[in-house]
C-alpha cells in the first residue's frame, strides 16, 4: 500500500454481500443478509471499489469516476453506510515503519468446545491490543490468531499471560512472519459481485 499518512480505506461491515445470499439483476443484485434484502446497483459496486482503495477521495472525484453527478454519489454513499455495506474509513499503518516488529499468526486450540469455552476465550482476546485479527477455523484448530509485537519476548510474554489466564488453551502453534509479499489487499468487491469478471 501506499504511504500510510495519505491513504485510508472503507471497510465492509456485517450487511455486506460476502457471505450473504444474493440474487443478480440487470442492473446489479440484491444481497439477502440477515433476512434484509439490500439492493446494489453497478453504480453502487464502483463505488465501493473506489472507496476501498481511496477513502480519502472527494466526492466530486469519486462522481466523476462512476459517472453520476455528487449529489447522487452523496446519496449513493450515504445508502451503503446505512446499510451497513460501508462500516468505517481506516488510514492503513506500515509496522515496520514503526520501528522494530514481529508479526506472529498463532493456531490456538482449546480444551473444550462448549458455546460458554468460545465465549471466555473470545472476551479474553478482545482486551488484547496486540492482536490484530483472529478468526474462528474449521480444521485441526479452532482459532487462528494474528499478532502484531514488539519482538519475539514481548510476544512470548503475552502467550505466557494468556496461559496463565486460565482461558481455555491446550495447545497452540506460533509461525512467525519473515516478509510480506502481499501484505494487504482490498476485498475485490468487483469480482466477487461480477460473475463475468475474473
């Protein structure tokens, strides 16, 4: 991505198609989410696109890209966030441009598998500001995790903590990250939704 004190990007939020059923119509589809129906013209999904890789553009610019006037982008974007097609604008932070860092995707797997073990686990992990992201996983393990810290003993401490909160972990598996290739991408809105694009 670019430099991080000039970009920033919108992000989907629950009521966004990826995931929910949808339904494809001349003029674009209509997502099914949470028994809502959400109606997305092309205009509506070039929007998207543009704002997720420059949240910071004007409406003026972003009118003129889809090709409507602003007042009807105005009304466009205002639809999605109410929808809540568009959850937040984010300025996008470089790590490693913050000194020394070490990223860590950690496989956590829990003794218990009980709606109350994901629960306490799940409110643990929230009050922890070094991750990132973590996400609930079919396979061998329940949660993979991403944490973003200050070195290899910060991040050894915080699993120690975690283990002694008593929060449910029998085991767990950490694979340090050693370089990016694609460090961050855009959800490609446009080819999700467009069947006949690759």
């Amino acid at each position: 991505m670019g430099d991080a004190s000039k970009r920033c990007l919108a992000t989907t939020g629950p009521a966004a198609a990826f995931g929910a059923r949808h339904q494809r119509h001349a003029g674009g589809i209509t997502l099914v989410a949470k028994g809502a129906a959400v109606k997305l013209s092309r205009i509506d999904i070039k929007i998207l696109s543009i704002l997720q890789c420059r949240g910071r553009m004007p409406n003026k610019a972003i009118a003129e890209e889809a090709a409507i006037s602003p007042s009807a982008c105005l009304q466009h974007i205002r639809r999605l966030k109410d929808a809540g097609i568009i959850s937040e604008y984010r300025a996008i932070i470089h790590p490693q441009l913050l000194g020394e860092t070490l990223t860590v995707f950690t496989q956590f797997t829990l003794a218990d598998h009980k709606q109350e073990d994901f629960r306490r686990f799940e409110e643990a992990i929230s009050g922890i500001p070094f991750i990132v992201e973590a996400n609930v996983v079919s396979g061998g393990f329940d949660y993979l995790i991403k944490f973003v810290t200050r070195g290899i003993n910060h991040y050894q401490s915080i699993i120690e903590s975690m283990l002694a909160s008593n929060v449910g972990i029998t085991k767990y598996f950490s694979y340090i990250v050693i370089r990016s290739p694609i460090p961050d991408r855009v959800v490609p809105v446009v080819q999700l939704l467009d069947a006949d694009r690759a």
